[in-house]
C-alpha cells in the first residue's frame, strides 16, 4: 500500500459541489482506524482545462481518485491518466446510475448538479434554516407550534447542532433548554403538534463538555455549579423528571454523534407522522 506515515492521498473530483464524494468516501475511511486521508477536494469540474489541473496534482501526489464526473470525455481522460500513473480510480455514481438505467429502461438526462435544482425541496430546506436559527436556544417560544420538531435538554446536549442538521433536511426544528430553577415556558407543556424529543447525557460526558467548553472559551472561574457534579447529575434528574411528567421520548446522545442523533429523531418523526390519523 503507497502510503508514509500512515496517511494515503484520496483525490475527490466532482462536477458539482462534492458533497456526495466526500460523505462516501469519509464514511468509508472511518473504517480505517490505522491510516489517515489527505483530502484532496476538486469541486465544480466541468471543462478539460479545469481537469488538466487536478490531473497535475494527481500526478503529484498519487492516491486514490474518487470521482462523480457525467461528461463522458472528462471520464475517460481522468481514468485513462489513472491508468497510465497506475493509481486506482472510482466513480461513486456511474454503477449506480447504470442499476437505474437498467431497471427503468431510461437513460439519465445528463445534467451536472441535478440535485441542487431550485425546486420546493430546496425552499422547504431555507424555510426550515430560518425558522430553526429563529428559535434557537429558546428564542421566541411563542411560535413553537409551527415546529415540527422541538429538543429540549440540559447545556451542552448538543441541541443547537442537532437542529440545524435537522433545519438542513427539511424539518422545522426548535430547541429549549431545561435549566432547574428556571421555569419551562408555558406554551411547551402545551404543545401538540410537534415532536418534542428530549435529549440527555450522562452527568461524566456533560461535564467533561463543559469544562472543554470554558477552556476554549478562556474562563474557569465563576462557573462551578456548570462543571459541579452534584450539581450536573441534579439537572439531568431533573430534565428526566420534567420529561416522564410529558411523555417526551428520552434519547442517549452520550455516545451518539449529531448525525446519529439526527437520524434517530428523523425515525421518531416519521413514525409520529405515519401513525398521526389523516384529515
């Protein structure tokens, strides 16, 4: 294997923006615990001269070469240059559209950047980004019910990260958080059309949090009940308590990264939606 140092270089060379290239191969090089990529990211290629470039820099520092390229002409010369510098290359969308086509009985159109058209997908996704940075860290708590989803938990449950996750697929998302000595807003006991999900963590990975949190933040005076374990452990029980009162669905971040957490509250959310009666 041509790598030094346990890192390899893994070129990604895509036509639109190269999110799709890089969410696989990221997910893909997580399973390598022992060799970390160089991330080489080539968005928006779309003409030969633009290719000559990143094939320079291929030739430079050899690697693996993932692509998500339609034009035909710039596929046969990124693979044929592979070829002649013997470095592996991969399109990530070429066997799957071939699945496709084979199924449908439609050739693809064609069209770079397809999945970013304008369309009420796309609007749906701003419209969620406003609503949720609107009504981030209990803001505004009189327009709750036009959420689909409200998180609330202690500091540091990452609600504010789950949410715009959540915002960026399409789902109104507000958070509050639940502070002891703090009454809870009237209007989120009320609620009932969202999906309000509580989210919670163990009393040790809050704490460790929050002191990382006050390092980078330069201040570690002045906060001792936030870092406090007595203190920490008393509002998780409280967060659980004001939880089971409501009926909200509890969900362990402890160990879950935002995308996992985002995932499971997508689940619980599509299952309300499903079971909810019509009309």
């Amino acid at each position: 294997m041509p790598t030094s140092n346990n890192y390899f270089h893994l070129h990604l060379v895509s036509d639109s923006t190269g999110e799709t290239l890089i969410t696989v191969a990221r997910a893909v090089a997580a399973q390598y615990a022992n060799v970390t990529p160089v991330e080489h990211v080539y968005p928006l290629v779309r003409s030969q001269k633009q290719l000559d470039r990143v094939l320079d820099e291929i030739e430079e520092a050899p690697g693996i070469v993932l692509f998500t390229l339609l034009e035909k002409d710039l596929v046969a010369r990124l693979e044929d240059k592979c070829k002649g510098i013997n470095v592996p290359s991969l399109s990530i969308i070429g066997p799957v559209m071939q699945l496709f086509e084979a199924y449908l009985g439609a050739a693809t159109t064609g069209r770079v950047g397809a999945q970013h058209v304008l369309n009420a997908e796309y609007f749906k996704r701003i419209d969620a980004l406003n609503y949720t940075m609107i009504h981030d860290d209990g803001q505004h708590v009189e327009g709750l019910d036009d959420a689909d989803v409200v998180l609330v938990g202690v500091s540091r449950t990452s609600k504010t990260p789950t949410s715009i996750y959540l915002a960026n697929r399409g789902i109104r998302t507000a958070n509050v958080p639940l502070v002891p000595g703090i009454p809870v807003p009237e209007q989120l006991g009320k609620l009932t059309r969202p999906l309000v999900v509580s989210l919670h963590a163990t009393p040790e990975r809050l704490i460790q949090i929050r002191q990382n949190r006050l390092l980078s933040m330069g201040s570690d005076s002045g906060n001792e009940t936030y870092t406090d374990r007595q203190s920490v452990t008393e509002e998780v029980a409280f967060a659980r308590k004001l939880s089971a009162k409501h009926d909200w669905p509890l969900l362990d971040v402890t160990r879950r990264s935002i995308e996992e957490t985002a995932a499971a509250i997508m689940k619980l959310y599509s299952d309300r939606q499903r079971n909810r009666p019509s009309g």
